[in-house]
C-alpha cells in the first residue's frame, strides 16, 4: 500500500504530542523502577527487567494510578519469590570456577 504524501506537509504534522507535567507528591519506592536506581550490577538488573516485561506480557500496565498499584504489587511479590528461591543475588554469586564445564 502506498501512500500519497503532499509535498507541502511535513511528516511530523500528523502527530500531535501533548506535554503533561506531573507533580509527584509522594516517593513510591516499590516495583523494578526505583529497585533499578539502587542495582548496578547488570546480571541482577536484568532479573527486574524480565519481570517487568513478563507483568506486561501477562496483562498488567502502570499508565493509570490503579493498574500502577495492581503492578508493583506483584513485581514486589514476584521479586521476593524469586529472592526467596535464588538468594538475594538471584544465584548470580553462584558460578563455576573458570574453565569449567557445567
């Protein structure tokens, strides 16, 4: 499909972005968001990203206050399991010496 572009419009005028400015009254220091201020090491962060992206595959979003709440709730949930089963490292400390086969 092809679409006709008139010379005399820009590509951009078809999109309009509105800026919205929010003000944050309270620090909400739940779920993968501020975790991830705190964690530099990538192998760790990359557990919070899996399942930050898992909720949104499953169904869960954080653009209105409720879906916010219902999410972090069970990133949080998740994430204690996870800590629970795998240590607090999410058995990244465990590694076999080097040269070693699994």
């Amino acid at each position: 499909i092809s679409e006709q572009v008139n010379p005399d419009e820009e590509e951009d005028d078809e999109y309009e972005y509105e800026y919205v400015e929010v003000e944050v009254d309270e620090y909400d220091d739940r779920g993968v968001a501020p975790a991830m201020q705190y964690e530099y090491d990538p192998e760790i962060r990359i557990h919070m990203l899996i399942v930050h992206g898992m909720l949104h595959l499953v169904g869960y979003d954080h653009i209105e206050d409720d879906d916010y709440e219902l999410m972090v709730v069970r990133e949080d949930e998740v994430l204690a399991e996870l800590r629970k089963r795998l240590g607090d490292d999410f058995g990244v400390a465990i590694r076999l010496p080097a040269g070693e086969a699994e």
